[in-house]
C-alpha cells in the first residue's frame, strides 16, 4: 500500500476519532426556540440561563432574549419604544434593564430608566436614574440591590485616564451609597470587563490599562471594594486567551495551546474571595461559543445543520477531570 492512502486513512480516523470523543462530552442538545437573529455572541448567564440582546426585522436593542436549559426562550421587552437596551442584569427569577434614550436638546446629561421584570417577562417596576458617570456594567445582588459601574467624565480624556466608579442602588433605584475604585498597582485605573450579583455582594472582572493583569473586584452593597489580583499567566505565541466566564463561586479563564497533540479548549478557575487559582478543566472544542460555564459542564448555543435545515441549538457539554493547582 502506498503511503497516500495510509495518511488518508490515518487522517480519517484522527477525524473519527475526534467526533467520538467530542460526542461522549454531550450531555444535553435542544432546539432553542429562536428570537431574532444577531443574538450571538451571549451576553450574560445566570444559573444556566444564557441572556443576549436580539436583532428582530431591523429593530435592534429594544429587548433581551434568556435561553432556558429546555430550549425555550423568554423575551423582556421594553415598554417604550423609544428606549433602547444599553445594560442588563439578572436578578432572582427575572431581569433588571437599563434602558437609554435619545438625548434632548439642552439636557445635562443621557436619561435613563431602570426596568425590573418578573419571571414570566412583565414589567414590575420601573424608574428614572441619573449617574454622574457612563455605565459600563451591572450586577443585582441576593438582597436584590442593584449595583451599576463605570467611567467618570473625564473631557478630553483617554479612557484609560478616566476613573473608575460606581453606585449602590436600593429597590426603588434610590442611590443608596457611591463608590470609586481604587488605583491599580501601576497608580493607573481600569478597564471594566463583566459582572455578577453574588451573595450581598456583586463582583466584576477587570483589566489594567497599564499592563494586561486581570482582577477580580469584589463590590459590598456599602459600597466597599476589595481587589484580587489573579495569578494569569501571560498570552504567547502558543498560548491563546479567549475570553473570561463567571461559574459557581469561580471567575474563569477560557484559552487554547497551540501545537498539543490533542487540541482542547481549557479552563482555569480562581477563587471569587481569595483570588486564588484552583483547578484546570478542558474540554475538546465544541465547536460554538460557551455561554456558560457551570463547574463540571458548559454550555453553547449556536447554529447546527446546513441551509435550510440549520437550527440553533442549545448544548451542554461534560469537562474533563481537574487538574488542581496548589
């Protein structure tokens, strides 16, 4: 036999063999029952619920979309059609929106309108805010505080110049406490990355403008901020960081290696209150975006099939064993 044929068929089988072990990995795969188009990459996740804004006939950012772990989905859409989505976060059975809209001639500032909703998407409250910031992000807390995050004004400024900054929001949206963060190691700010509400608290990821060192603050409803500088190793050549994922009491790092005999996608987890890194899990690239990350398992959501035949699915995939670190 020739070795052409011997490599195809060696190729064919490092395929196979591949497919069989990404298959083992499936736990679940369900239709999702689609909302709009344009919703991917996931915004946000909540106990296995994946959240993002859609895309319905041209109207954009005027809801958000939440994938339940059956498939189905659940839209909260704002009342005013005037409003539009600028950020979002998940509260216990429902959702809080922050909504914009457009600017009036000689108005100080943007006005905005905080919307809370229940589980079954309706409107339960809602509420003029004002912030002497931009907000960048937002998370509600297990008391159901909500806590909003972002630039100072800063004319003329860089962003990486400006502070960082916050407030505490009561039930009614009230300002309850204000907050700044304080200064990188460098003496510099920062730069926002994601954010969840947490048991009294609400914690956010972060980036230095200085260098790439990522952090995780840890926000009190008093408006306290703690900050762990998390042990990251540095991206390379070889080492390639994807994103960032919150998971059950974890910040988590998701990346790839270059050149591994078996190629897998890789998961290091850090400790939300010490900072420290615990464990690596993997799994072989499922072949979507994860939307969320839920300890032993991840989930994605993305398209499957070709043509007409295409449909977006819901799939959870199982991790590999940890590797622990001390």
């Amino acid at each position: 036999m020739s070795s052409r044929p011997i490599a195809i068929l060696l190729f064919l089988a490092c395929i196979s063999s591949g497919h069989l072990s990404y298959g083992q990995h499936i736990i679940s795969d369900v239709p999702v029952s689609w909302i709009g188009r344009q919703g991917l990459p996931v915004s946000r996740c909540n106990a296995g619920q994946a959240f993002y804004v859609p895309d319905i006939d041209g109207d954009k950012d005027k809801s958000v979309v939440c994938v339940a772990q059956d498939g189905s989905t659940l839209q909260f859409q704002i009342p005013d059609p005037k409003g539009v989505v600028h950020i979002f976060a998940a509260a216990d059975n429902g959702l809080a929106l922050l909504a914009n809209f457009p600017l009036v001639r000689n108005a100080p500032s943007r006005v905005y309108r905080m919307y809370h909703f229940d589980g079954e998407g309706k409107v339960v409250t809602q509420h003029p805010v004002s912030f002497d910031f931009r907000p960048n992000l937002m998370a509600v807390t297990s008391s159901g505080k909500t806590i909003v995050v972002g630039y100072l004004p800063g004319h003329g400024k860089k962003k990486e110049d400006q502070r960082f900054a916050g407030v505490v929001l009561d039930a009614d949206d009230k300002v309850v406490q204000l907050f700044e963060f304080p200064p990188t190691a460098e003496g510099g700010n920062w730069a926002p990355g994601l954010m969840e509400g947490g048991n009294g608290v609400a914690y956010a990821m972060l980036k230095s403008w200085a260098k790439p060192t990522s952090s995780v603050a840890t926000i009190g409803e008093s408006g306290r901020v703690d900050i762990n500088v998390l042990p990251v190793a540095p991206d390379n050549k070889t080492r390639h960081y994807d994103k960032w994922l919150f998971g059950p009491g974890v910040a988590v790092e998701e990346y790839h290696i270059d050149g591994e005999t078996s190629f897998v996608i890789r998961f290091d987890e850090y400790d939300l209150g010490s900072g420290k890194r615990l464990r690596t899990k993997s799994t072989p690239p499922p072949g979507f975006p994860i939307a969320c990350y839920l300890g032993d398992q991840v989930v994605g959501i993305g398209p499957l099939g070709d043509g007409d035949q295409q449909s977006t699915h819901r799939v959870t995939v199982k991790l590999e064993a940890a590797t622990l670190h001390n």
